[in-house]
C-alpha cells in the first residue's frame, strides 16, 4: 500500500531510490534515480548552542549557504534563510531571513531529544535583529513533526516592538511550557514583509531561583 516507508536508514546520509512495478509475471523497467538525505540524528546535549559562527559566512544570497542539519524553507527565488557575514552579534555570522507580502522564509532547527524535561525546566534563547524601524516580524515555533505545519505551537510572536531599534540585536528568551515525549524541532519564520536576523540561538536548562 501506498505511502510505502523504509526505516532503517543511517542518519545524515544521502540516498538514492529506484523503483519499478511488479505485475508478478512482468516487471517494468527502474526509474530515474531519485535523490534525497536523511536527517541529523537528534542531539541529546543540553545545553545545545548554534552561534552561526563555525560556517562560511556570505554577503550574497546566491553564494549563501544554511547550518548544517538544518533546514531553510522559502517560496522565494532566492535560498533564505542563509548564514549573513556582515550582521552578527558576536563572532562572523548570522542567520539571514527575508519575506515580503507574498513570499516567506523560515529555518528549521536539527530535532533535539529534551524528552528527559518536564515542562518549564528548558528556555530558548536566541538574540534578533532588524533592518528597519518597519520591519520585525518573527515567529518561533517548536514541533516533532516539522512536515505537519498543523502541528506547529507558536511559542512567540516577534512583533517591531520586541527590538524597537533598527540595528541593535535584542535578547529573547522563551519558556518551553511543554512536556515532549518526542525530540522537538524549532522553526523561525519570517511571514510578512520583514528583514531579520538571527544569531546565537541556545537550547537549555532554566535556573530556578527561590
């Protein structure tokens, strides 16, 4: 039956799939190659920590180039989000988003396993920056199933306001209010028209103080 899955495959590992029917006493020829990459395995350390530093950084979307085992999605004809060299908080890079009213950017993070927490004891944390007063739209979200848009929860919604000044980099920090029984994806989307950045994001354990 249809969809067909194969699981026992290797992690961040590139495949190729040949198929062809099979009417018992004839069998057609294979098809094409078709290729595709399986994804990271999940990290199982936490703190986990992408500065966007240990990366080529660029200065031109044509040249530019996502983190490894993560995922850049767009509508654009250009591949943002990518790694920025001339925005950064600290280090040489950053990553890059872009949208404007009929297109959108979003980065998706590799899963990682936070299933051994119980709800409010993991922060994200992550600096933002914008271009223009105007501009700011952010949404983060986190999901075990970054396929299923259905199944994303928002966990905050960046509005011009949260980094009022053009230029500056604003720490933002949000409490994962879910108990995951499944490692968890963070996804960043630049829905409207609006230039972001994002650099230093931290997945990690929240202090708790009497």
């Amino acid at each position: 039956s249809l969809p067909y899955e194969i699981y026992i495959l290797d992690p961040s590992t590139n495949y190729e799939v040949y198929v062809r029917s099979n009417c018992g006493a004839e069998v057609s020829e294979w098809t094409n190659a078709l290729y595709f990459t399986t994804r990271c395995a999940p990290i199982t350390t936490i703190p986990y920590t992408e500065d966007f530093d240990s990366y080529a950084a660029a200065t031109a979307v044509s040249s530019g180039t996502i983190p490894t085992c993560w995922q850049g999605v767009t509508n654009y004809t250009s591949n943002y989000p990518y790694i920025y060299a001339s925005q950064h908080a600290s280090g040489t890079g950053s990553l890059y988003f872009y949208s404007t009213t009929a297109y959108y950017s979003k980065a998706i993070s590799p899963a990682i396993d936070i299933t051994t927490y119980n709800a409010d004891e993991l922060m994200l944390s992550f600096k933002a920056l914008k271009t223009g007063a105007s501009y700011g739209v952010l949404n983060v979200y986190a999901t075990t199933n970054p396929m299923d848009e259905s199944s994303y929860t928002l966990l905050k919604s960046l509005a011009s306001t949260d980094y009022p000044a053009a230029g500056t980099w604003y720490e933002q920090n949000v409490v994962l209010n879910t108990q995951y029984t499944e490692p968890v994806f963070f996804i960043f989307e630049a829905p409207v028209t609006s230039t972001n950045y994002v650099s230093s994001m931290t997945s990690q354990s929240r202090q708790f103080q009497n």
